[in-house]
C-alpha cells in the first residue's frame, strides 16, 4: 500500500469513527446491554491469570471492529515489529527502545548479544542480592548492612518503589532484617528525616542514575557522603563498603568514588520510566529475592509475546490502547482515573502518571507537524477506597467524563501464608467488602440510576441521582504476585506504545523534562549568589529571586 492509499485508508477510517461516535452521543450503556445481552462474552479477554472485561466501555461491535482497522491502518503490526527490535526508534535520540530485552530468558537466540550483555548484569546484580541477604555484605566495620537506601529520581524511584511495595508479601527472610527505603526529593527533606533513624554502620547506599548526572540524586548523594565519613571517617572503604552504582556511565560512579565491583551498568536504549528490570530493579531484588525477580521478569516477558502473536481482537495492550484513543480522540473524554482496589497497589497510578505521561506527552509528530489528535489524557488515581472518600463523588455527579481503570486480586491472604493463619478469615472477609466496592464503584459509574432499588427511584431528589454512562474496564488477576505484577506492568507499557503509534509520536524522549532542568541550572548561580545579572530574566522570575535572597 502507498503512502497515498494509506492515508485514504486512515481518513475513511476516522470520519467512521468519528460519525459512530456522533451517534454514541445519544446512547447509554443501559442501552448497550439490553441490546448485547452476552456483552461480558463479547468484550473481555482471558489471558493466563488476567482477566479484561471491557464491555462497560461504549462501544459495539462496529465500533470495535472499526477500531482494530483503524489500528491496522496505521501499521501497528509493523510498528510492533520494529520496537522488538534494535532498530532506533527513538528517532530524537538516535536509540533503539529495548527495555523488553531486559527480560529476555538467557536462551534466547535473536537478540544473543545484547542478551547475553543484559544477564551478565543481571547475575552480578544476583550475587550481591545473595551476598546482602546471607549477611556477607558488611559495612567498613564489620557489621552486617541492615539497611539499604535507593537514591534516585523518575524511573530510577517510582518504579523499584511501586513494586517493593506492591510485593510486601514477597518479602524474603534473611539472616538479619533487612529493610529497603527510598529517597527522591532534592530538597533534603526525605532524607533528614531517614538518616535520623538509621546506623551508618549498618547501611548500604544504592546510587540509581541512568546519566549519573542528575542533580536531584548526586546532591542526596553527596550529603548521605558526608553523612558517612563523618560518622565513621574519611576512608576508601566508607565508599567502597557503602555505596552501590547503577548507571550507564562507568567512569562517572569511579570518579566519584564507587568501586567497579560495585559499579552496575545499563544501556542508552534503556528508558529510565522503562528501567526497573534492569539492575535499577536492585531494590526489588533485595526485596524479594532472586527468584521472585526472576518471576517479575518472567510475567512481562510473557506479555511481551502475547504483544506481538495474538490477535489484534485478543490482543491486552492493542485493546487496552484502542479503547483508550476511542475515548480520548472521539468520546473527548480527556482524564483517566486508575483506581486499584488492593492497597498493596498504593504507588501504582503515581508509577503510571510518569510511564504514559512522560511517554505521550507530547504535540509534535514523528514528520516534525502538529499533531492531529489530542495526545495523552491527563492520570490520576488512588487506591480505590481512599478514593471513595475523595473523589469519587466527581466521578458519580460531576460534570466530567471520566475513563477508569479498576485493578484487583481474586484471592488474597492465602490461609497458609504464616502471616496470615491467624487472622486470615478476618482478612478475606474485608478482601471480599475491597471486591464488592471494585464491582459496585464501576456498576454505578456505567449504569447510574439503573444501578439503584427501581422501588425507590420515583421519590428520589434529582440530588440522589446518577447519570452514569460513565466508561471502565476492570482488569482482575488471580492473586497479586511477582509474575501478574510483571504482566501489569508491562501491559501498560505496551498500551503507551500502540497510543503512540495512533498518534504518531515519539514515547521514548522527553525533552520537556530535560529543558526544565537546565533552566534550574541556568537560576541555581544566582539563589548561591555566584551571579548576580537578573537583567535576562522576566519580572516575575526576578521579583521572586530579590524575596528568596532577602536575609
């Protein structure tokens, strides 16, 4: 097909959806159920032990056949291909996109080297995890790490943070309890309040910059540093026994005073939003072992082939874009909410605000013109009942349109699990009052009034009333684990990729986030009273600069 027929393909192919969506305008998803009374059947997708329902969506089947075309039109198939493999993609920075090759199984033959490149990281990264966990790791003065600290920002924190904690459960034993904590902010405040509360015998510093340039994370660095030598001396084994470096440029962790075999590297074709199965993933790994990494890497890889074998029909991450960009770009339905009902999943929209936000952000095409669709929808959300008390009321009675997203484990607080034998009835009970809420939430938010006792309605005040019509998909996965969290992951990093290619974007730079910091480069001389010309700022910017330098 040529360019020219394609382009016909695509436009014949919106103006449909765009005359559907004109016409969905006037009907409501009560409707849509009363017509397709199999519309569970019809419209979800069992894929191992996840389970998308996405038949509270408004659509049909012309609609949803129309979107698959659309997504064919466009050369998603291609496109697919083309990320899986070391093609640079990432066109404005002449990279490649492989963060899939992060979890790539050690067998496998397409990609060998860079493979065989990744898992020579990962098994050192593996022998320290062992070495921590088994209490052979020691601080200069003999003792056993106790604590490990993960400095970093972005990618190199939300992610390792949002799994350490979804994976609470996993936790491992070791010789001695061993507790990972996390540091991002550059104002110090995180970690002054940290460093109160820890020995500096006993702890380990994990240094996490792709560039190992970031400001943010070398500042926290350095005061953690001086925490250090202060404590127990300025001394080669202060840096060599307490601090670990994660990064893609060696030579900076050795300047700066980490030992090679301390020293654990990355690839520029690595996102840091896409890092965490990388060794930025140590603190996972500490967390839950080995193995359990093993298996977190395993459920992404198992996505990653579904991603590029199943049907565009069956397909998780095409569906789950697809739906998004019909709501986006035709139903102009502008925010989306991600709502887990498990408070395990308490990072998790924060971890998805920077991977599809940062990723799709953007107004500029791949052919350097305007974009011709609204691109990214604003993400927000919360674990699901603490954002019953917040802002659900929006969602029910507001005057938005909402998209959501609701998460939840079928089975929790396994019985046998020993943190649990005792109390365990207790918990599944209140396990089965987060499931009633996840199912009645979305019930509500789809069929408003027709959700409510019929009996009752006639009385009620317009202010006791629900429109609905609002749409969700809901995604359950058997248990919260390793492996379905792997899945989680990165089936929504998929759905950025197929977004992207709708869109026509790049997903894998993000200079709106780079220009920003250089400007705070440009202004910090001036705040230390290195430089005192303000005559190229703008008055705002300089009368804000004369009040934080008044004494």
């Amino acid at each position: 097909m040529s360019h020219i027929e394609q382009f016909s393909v695509v436009t014949e192919l919106r103006e449909q959806l765009n005359q559907l969506a004109e016409a969905q305008k006037n009907i409501h998803l009560n409707e849509l159920f009363e017509k397709e009374t199999q519309r569970f059947e019809q419209y979800s997708v069992q894929y191992q032990d996840l389970t998308f329902d996405f038949s509270k969506h408004r659509i049909d089947q012309a609609i949803f056949k129309n979107l698959i075309q659309f997504a064919e039109s466009k050369k998603l198939a291609q496109w697919i291909q083309r990320l899986f493999s070391e093609e640079l993609i990432n066109y404005t920075e002449q990279r490649a996109a492989m963060h899939w090759a992060l979890r790539q199984p050690s067998e496998n033959k397409k990609n060998s080297k860079i493979v065989q490149a990744v898992h020579e990281q990962l098994e050192r990264m593996y022998r320290i995890v062992e070495k921590i966990h088994a209490g052979q790791y020691r601080g200069v003065t003999g003792e056993v790490i106790q604590d490990v600290v993960n400095i970093g920002v972005g990618g190199s924190d939300l992610g390792p943070l949002m799994v350490t904690h979804a994976l609470s459960d996993y936790q491992v034993h070791t010789t001695k309890p061993l507790h990972v904590h996390f540091v991002s902010t550059m104002d110090g405040s995180q970690l002054s309040e940290l460093l109160h509360q820890l020995r500096p015998e006993t702890t380990l510093f994990i240094i996490s910059s792709k560039s190992f340039g970031t400001i943010d994370t070398l500042s926290n660095a350095q005061t953690v540093r001086q925490w250090l030598e202060k404590s127990l001396g300025q001394c080669e084994g202060v840096l060599k026994n307490h601090f670990i470096g994660v990064s893609t440029k060696p030579e900076k962790m050795t300047a700066w005073g980490i030992a090679p075999e301390n020293q654990l590297l990355l690839w520029d074709w690595v996102g840091g939003r896409y890092s965490l199965w990388s060794c930025i993933g140590l603190p996972i790994a500490l967390t839950i072992g080995v193995d359990g990494f093993k298996q977190l890497l395993a459920g992404a890889y198992a996505i990653d082939e579904h991603f590029q074998n199943a049907e565009f029909s069956e397909n998780l991450p095409v569906l789950m874009g697809m739906l998004g960009v019909w709501n986006n770009n035709f139903l102009n339905i502008q925010t989306h909410a991600v709502l887990p009902y498990d408070g395990r999943l308490k990072y998790f929209a924060a971890y998805l605000q920077q991977l599809e936000m940062e990723s799709n952000g953007k107004s500029i095409q791949r052919n350097n013109e305007q974009v011709e669709y609204d691109t990214c929808p604003i993400l927000w959300g919360e674990v699901g009942p603490n954002a019953q008390h917040a802002f659900y009321q929006l969602l029910h009675q507001g005057t938005h349109s909402v998209s959501c997203d609701f998460i939840a484990p079928v089975h929790r607080y396994n019985a046998n699990q020993f943190t649990y034998a005792q109390n365990a009835e207790a918990l599944i009970e209140q396990h089965h009052l987060a499931l009633s809420n996840c199912l009645a939430q979305s019930r509500l938010l789809a069929f408003g009034n027709q959700a409510l006792d019929q009996k009752e309605l006639t009385d009620l005040p317009k202010y006791k009333q629900y429109t609905g019509n609002q749409p969700s998909t809901t995604l359950l996965m058997k248990e919260l684990s390793p492996y379905s969290l792997g899945m989680l992951i990165a089936l929504y990093e998929h759905k950025v990729f197929v977004q992207s290619v709708i869109w026509n974007i790049n997903p894998f730079d993000q200079w709106g986030v780079e220009k920003g910091k250089e400007i705070a480069n440009q202004l910090l001389p001036i705040l230390n009273q290195q430089q005192h010309d303000l005559s190229a700022l703008d008055a705002s910017t300089q009368g804000l600069i004369k009040i934080l330098l008044q004494k």
